[in-house]
C-alpha cells in the first residue's frame, strides 16, 4: 500500500505535535558562558515569551520582533564575537 508523501508513517511521526512556523525571532545573550563569554542564542518569539520570568531575568535581550531567521542568527554570531564576558 502506498500513502500520500504528507501522510505520516507508523514510525511514530504521526504523534509529533506540528509546529507552526515562527512569527518572529528573539536573540538574547543566555547566562552560560564558554570560553568565557556569554553565548547570543536565537529562539522563536513564542519561545522566549513561554521562558519563566526568573529566567528571562538571568539573560539579557539583545533584540526582539525579528522577522527573518537568517537575520536573527547573523546578529547572534555578530554580537558574540569578541565580547568578553561582564564582571
């Protein structure tokens, strides 16, 4: 039996949740270091809004209510490089 090439399988994709696609993007500097520098994260906006405020608290925002992703992730790479970490 064939299906339909957007139908799932019974491989267990058929229980995945569909996400929609991104109505914007959020690059934030997260409270981990590496090397001694904060990491810029991107992450959908509804992500970001769905972080717990305590958490939100420990990150700083570097940029909300971007449209494009690939943006997003050029701002990211941008602002981490060369930026040591606070004191």
């Amino acid at each position: 039996m064939t299906r339909p090439a957007n139908q799932a399988t019974s491989s267990g994709r058929e229980n995945m949740k569909r996400k929609r696609p991104a109505t914007g993007w959020v690059v934030y500097e997260s409270s981990v270091h590496v090397k001694g520098r904060r990491l810029a994260v991107v992450c959908p906006q509804d992500e970001w809004d769905a972080l717990p405020v305590d958490l939100r608290r420990s990150c700083v925002l570097i940029r909300a209510g971007i449209t494009n992703e690939g943006e997003a992730e050029r701002l990211a790479r941008s602002h981490s490089v060369g930026r040591p970490r606070a004191a």
